[in-house]
C-alpha cells in the first residue's frame, strides 16, 4: 500500500533523514519509533506532502504522491495530530465533517456518518454541538480520529497521537484502538516514542535514529533478534514487560501443565499476552487461570508458578540476544 525509496530531507547542515526506505503492507500498522529529532515526523510529513523530500520517492496504492495535487491527496488520508488539531471555533460535529464538506457530500450522510463514528468510539450525540474546551483530553482525541476516519481513507497517518495524554487515558484508548473495526482495514502509520506503545499498537516496528532505520521487524524481532547494541540498549530498561506484553499464551502452550482443576471462572484466550495473564492473577492470585486455546479448542488451567514457569521453558528455548 505504501513504499519509501531512499527517502532524504536535510534541514541546513542536517540530515533529517538520511536515505530511508520501507515498504508498508495493506492493512498493516507500521510504528516508527525513537526519540525526538530521529526523523520520524518528518518520514510521516513527507507521505502526506506536509514537507517535500529532497530526493526520493513515495507511493501510496501503486500512485506517485507527487503526481498529484497536494490538497488531493491530503483528501484521501487520514491524519492524527499529537494534540488532536481540532478548530475551538468549531463544533464537534463541524470538526468532524470538515473533509465531507470539501468533498460535498450531501448533510444527511454527512451527519449519518458522523453520528456512526462517534457511536463506534464511544462518545454521546450530546457532544455534537459543543466546542473542544469543553471537552477532556481524551474526549479531544477520540474526535481527532473521527475526523481522520470520517470520509474513510485507505491510509491513517499518526503523529504522537497519545502523547498529550494521562497514562490511565492513554491505556484505554489503546484497548479502543485495537477494538475498533474502522482501523482493522486500515494502513495505518504512526509514530511514537513511546516503546510500550509501539510494541502494543505496531505489526511492524521500525526503529530510527539520526534520520536512519536501524531495524524493521515484528515486536518479536526487536526483542529477541536485535540488529546490533543499540537496538538492545534501546529497549533494556522495558525488555522484560516487553516480553511480557509480546510473548502470548499460545506460545508457551506447550509448556503449560495440562491437570490443572477446572474451576469456574471465566476463560481467558490463549491469543492474550502473558501480561493478561498476570494482571488477571493481581485480582485473585490464589486461584487457577482458565485459557482456551481456540485452534484445538483445548482448556488448561494453570497457577501463577505453572505460568512462570512455562515463560521461562518458553524464554530459555529462543536465541540469546
């Protein structure tokens, strides 16, 4: 769907980035991490044209962006702002329709598709007509991406777009985020320098430093096949939860006890992280864990040790980083 060839932006004396190339897939949520002054708004601003490359070339769909009139193209994506970009002069409801409108689509399925989204993200008609002030951070955010998805873009761009918010926010909006069907079909781009979100949010990671990807993969990969050191010393501080959140319970399946007592409480699905899996155990860490495994349809039933244990069988198995 979209495809960065040897890409370079230079600032005066810097190179912003420095001949990048990346291929992203339809449907796919490529993250592009690192700290600030990486390159990484500046990658995501080139595939809208909100910055022009110096050299390179980015098409989206099998279309060369610079084909086309920028405002056209800026029509058909989709685009998150850190601090959500809403108008204060305008409603909700205006904020929202604002790329119908340029489109011309008519007020009735304007305001049906408007009053879609705002169901699908959990937010009452009552705030069509109130202005962004009136609203919490998160409330702002849920709009902004309203906004980004109301007429339907193939692509959604994201720059920062939970940063401006309290972790316990932030923490919900990602469960709505990976729920929400609207982005299921989506080629999604988003940058962040956040690496829980990343590694939460991303299918692909690239990670970037001084204007360059140093490596492209799966959460997986970055974890346990880093590229070189600083990839490694990137992530060090969080391998740990980050193996947590990464590594599901289907993967260490076959390491889990199979004559645990079944008892009855809920069953919790073996495509859950093993973070799940630990914070189901916070709440009643005496008793048994149930987890179906949908492919054979198998349930286990495993105390917090058996867990553990099965991590670790499931951890000392792979490649030492």
């Amino acid at each position: 769907m979209i495809k960065v060839e040897h890409l370079v932006k230079t600032f005066g004396a810097t190179k912003a980035v420095n001949d990048i190339s990346f291929e992203v897939n339809e449907g796919e949520n490529l993250v592009l991490l690192g700290t600030s002054g990486c390159g990484k708004t500046t990658t995501l601003k080139m595939l809208n044209r909100l910055i022009e490359p110096d050299s390179g070339a980015i098409s989206i769909d099998g279309k060369n962006i610079l084909g086309h009139p920028a405002e056209l193209l800026r029509r058909g994506i989709g685009y998150v702002l850190q601090n959500n970009g809403l108008f204060p002069h305008y409603t909700v409801a205006e904020n929202i329709a604002i790329v119908p409108n340029l489109l011309k689509w008519d007020k009735t399925k304007t305001q049906k598709r408007v009053e879609e989204l705002l169901e699908k993200l959990h937010l009452d008609k009552n705030y069509l007509n109130v202005y962004p002030n009136e609203l919490s951070g998160g409330q702002q955010q849920r709009i902004g991406l309203a906004r980004a998805l109301v007429a339907d873009p193939p692509v959604l761009l994201m720059d920062e777009p939970f940063g401006a918010l309290d972790n316990v926010t932030r923490s919900k909006i990602h469960d709505e985020f990976l729920a929400l069907d609207e982005l299921k079909r989506k080629t999604i781009i988003m940058v962040t320098h956040d690496v829980q979100e990343a590694f939460e949010l991303g299918d692909r990671i690239a990670l970037m430093d001084k204007g360059k990807i140093v490596q492209i993969g799966s959460p997986n990969d970055l974890l346990f096949k880093p590229a070189n050191d600083l990839v490694n010393d990137f992530l060090k501080e969080q391998h740990l939860q980050l193996e947590f959140k990464t590594i599901k319970l289907s993967d260490i399946w076959e390491y889990l006890p199979n004559n645990g007592k079944k008892i009855n409480t809920s069953l919790l699905s073996a495509q859950a992280g093993v973070w799940v899996a630990l914070e189901n155990f916070k709440f009643y860490p005496r008793e048994n864990l149930n987890i179906l495994n949908q492919e054979n349809k198998e349930i286990k039933s495993v105390t917090f040790d058996q867990l553990m244990s099965a991590f670790s069988n499931y951890k000392n198995r792979l490649p030492h980083e």
